[in-house]
C-alpha cells in the first residue's frame, strides 16, 4: 500500500492524500509510505544507537577503538541482527530514536555502515536525530568535528552532487527554522518525531524552551502540534531520555535536560501515552510516570530502546520506576498499536558476545497497555 501525504505550514495539519487502507490518518511529512498489516492494528518498531563508524579510507585517521570491531563495539554482526529482526516484525513504521550512525554521522558513514544493514528498512524509517549526528566526537582518542545533521538530513533526505541535504523529506525539514521535527498517524495514534540536539550550532547552542530561539520555536509547535491532536492514543519519540536507567534518574542537570523535561510536561497534559527514547545502550521499562518522575496511573510510560547495535551501557537497577531492563541484548521493540492500547514486545536478537558467563542466550519483555485519553 503506497501513502502520498502533503506538507503543510500548520502543526500537525498534514493532509493524507491518498491512503486505501485507512493506516495513516495524516502526516505533516511529505513521504511514500508501504504500510503492511491490518489498519486497525499497526505495527511500529522502535530501536536508536544502531551503527558503527566504518574502518575506511575517510576515518583512516580515527583511532580503531571507536569503528566496527572496536573492542565493546558490536558492530555489522549485531546491526545485522538487529535489522533482520526489525524486518521479520513486517513493520507498518520504524522509529529510529537516534544515534543511527557513529561517531559523528558523516555522509559516507551513513553510506557504508547503516546502509549495509538498516537501508533495507529506509522506506519505512521515520527518524529522529542524535547526539552523534549533530555534535562533535573527541573521545576514546578520536577529534572528529561535528555534523549538524548534515550527513543525517543528507542520507534520509537526499542530497546533491556535493553532498547537500535536501531542505526536506523522510526525516522532515532541514531549515534554519525546523530541524526535522514532525508528526504523523498511523492507525489510530498520532506519533511525534522530535529533536533534542540543542547544544549544537545548528540551535545556536541555545537549549530553552521559552527565549524565541529555535528550540523554542519546536516547543511552541510541540504544543500546537498537541493541541490538533484528536487521536485516542499519542507517542512521541527523541533521543535523549527524560529519566534515565544508566545515570542518574534525571537528566535535567544535562544539556538537553530542560527540553526533556518541558516536552514531558507538555505531554503529559495532554494525556499522552507513550515516549520513546534511546541515548543509554539498554532497554528499559518504566511504570508510567508524572513529570517529576513520581509514579502516576493516569501518567506517561517511557522506554528506552538504545540496543541497535553500536555499543552497550550497564544499567543502574534500583533506578526509581524500573520494571524491566536488559544491558547484555541487542534488540529491536515491537510496539502493536490498538485502536485504545498497546502491546509491546522486546526480544533480544543477539547477546552481547562479552557477556558475562551463565548470561541467559536471550532475553524477553511483553505486555499490554491502555491509552490515557
């Protein structure tokens, strides 16, 4: 099934111009869809931190413990994993929760890391960007400049003969105005893609969410975009998490911190569902949550889906609101969106090869939810 949609200037007013089988209600993302599986009951699949820097000619300089087959890096072995898990789940969408390629997302690095192994997915993907696609990399070593989303936008988005991204596609606009925040249907859940990449020159280094800048500008569209939400079920997704399971329990002392934290407000007021993040290399499963991190009923739950491949974090356990969580896995979440709920179903598609001996092979966490509103 192919799904033409327009773009239009108002938050969340995008138009569906030709959908037969009703699984997107609308899209302010001018992008073909092929949407497999009953309308009614979507699929989604959610995964960040997938990609590998590639050991070639351009990265000659870089040292060999940030590419594929660094050590702790799983590298093609694992991204391969994770993709062809992805694809058995017959996806209606892929959410890419950022951090799709490493170190710092340069064009040829998208080319020949992601592609190899995620670009058989790439008309299904709606991403969000990360940290390592707009900052620079200077650890481990390494002194690679930063990117600014341009081999993000340049990859997802297309690009001319000298590499320059298009202003607009799959991975929404690349404006001075709009860095590749949008929204879309699909089935009846209204989904956010969103960029949290504040310290970067691209956002003039300016992480408020109330001064006029341009992360302000994403904020007040946020709300917008919130307030033209009829959908029974919202989600939203970016890359680095409100709560953490690797760090502190916040993240508001972090440079996106505020951002997180003003976006989980705003959801949560508008009864939103699920968020979706990546940024730590685990999965976790939270009770849903108010905005200070209480546990609430009526509140948001979050997941953290950061085992795409690169490299895995260690999880803290006694993080307040942990249900769930694995740090040994690589693997892909499988999201089934209701007409009023969820099923999610996280299952390891590789274990971690320097996994502590007597780690289980694999590793599974299932269930339902219901909608807030």
């Amino acid at each position: 099934m192919i799904v033409a949609v327009a773009l239009t200037a108002a938050a969340g007013a995008g138009t569906v111009l030709a959908d037969p089988g009703g699984v997107f209600a609308g899209s302010d993302n001018p992008w073909p869809y092929d949407a497999p599986g009953p309308a009614a009951t979507p699929v989604l699949a959610a995964v960040g931190d997938i990609a590998c820097e590639p050991d070639n000619a351009e990265n000659a300089g870089n040292p060999a413990a940030v590419k594929c087959g660094g050590a702790g890096i799983g590298g093609f072995g694992a991204e391969y994993a994770t993709a062809k898990q992805a694809a058995g789940m017959k996806p209606s969408a892929v959410a890419i929760l950022g951090d799709e390629q490493y170190q710092v997302g340069k064009l040829s690095d998208f080319e020949q890391s992601y592609e190899q192994t995620w670009g058989g997915l790439r008309m299904l993907e709606r991403p969000a960007p990360g940290n390592h696609e707009y900052y620079a990399y200077t650890k481990k070593g390494d002194n690679e400049a930063a990117q600014n989303g341009n081999g993000y936008f340049a990859y997802f988005n297309g690009h001319d003969s000298a590499g320059t991204p298009n202003a607009q596609g799959q991975a929404g606009d690349d404006t001075s105005t709009n860095q590749g925040w949008y929204s879309y249907d699909l089935g009846h859940w209204h989904i956010i893609s969103l960029n949290i990449e504040c310290g970067s020159a691209a956002f003039n280094n300016d992480c408020s969410t109330t001064d006029g800048g341009l992360l302000a500008s994403e904020t007040s569209w946020l709300a917008q975009d919130l307030n033209q939400d009829s959908s029974p079920c919202t989600l939203a997704y970016w890359h680095q998490p409100t709560f953490s399971s690797t760090a502190s329990p916040f993240t508001s002392d972090s440079t996106e911190g505020a951002a997180a934290d003003a976006w989980w407000q705003l959801l949560y007021q508008h009864h939103a569902t699920l968020i979706l993040n990546g940024h730590d290399h685990v999965y976790s499963r939270f009770a849903p949550m108010g905005p200070a991190g209480n546990a609430d009923s009526h509140g948001i739950r979050e997941f953290i889906v950061g085992t795409g491949g690169e490299s895995l974090d260690t999880v803290l356990p006694n993080t307040p609101n942990l249900q769930a969580w694995a740090d040994q896995y690589y693997g892909v979440m499988k999201l089934t969106l209701k007409p009023s709920g969820y099923d999610w179903d996280y299952e390891s598609a590789m274990l971690n090869p320097s996994a502590p001996s007597g780690t289980p092979a694999t590793y599974s966490d299932t269930g339902s939810g219901r909608c807030n509103n």
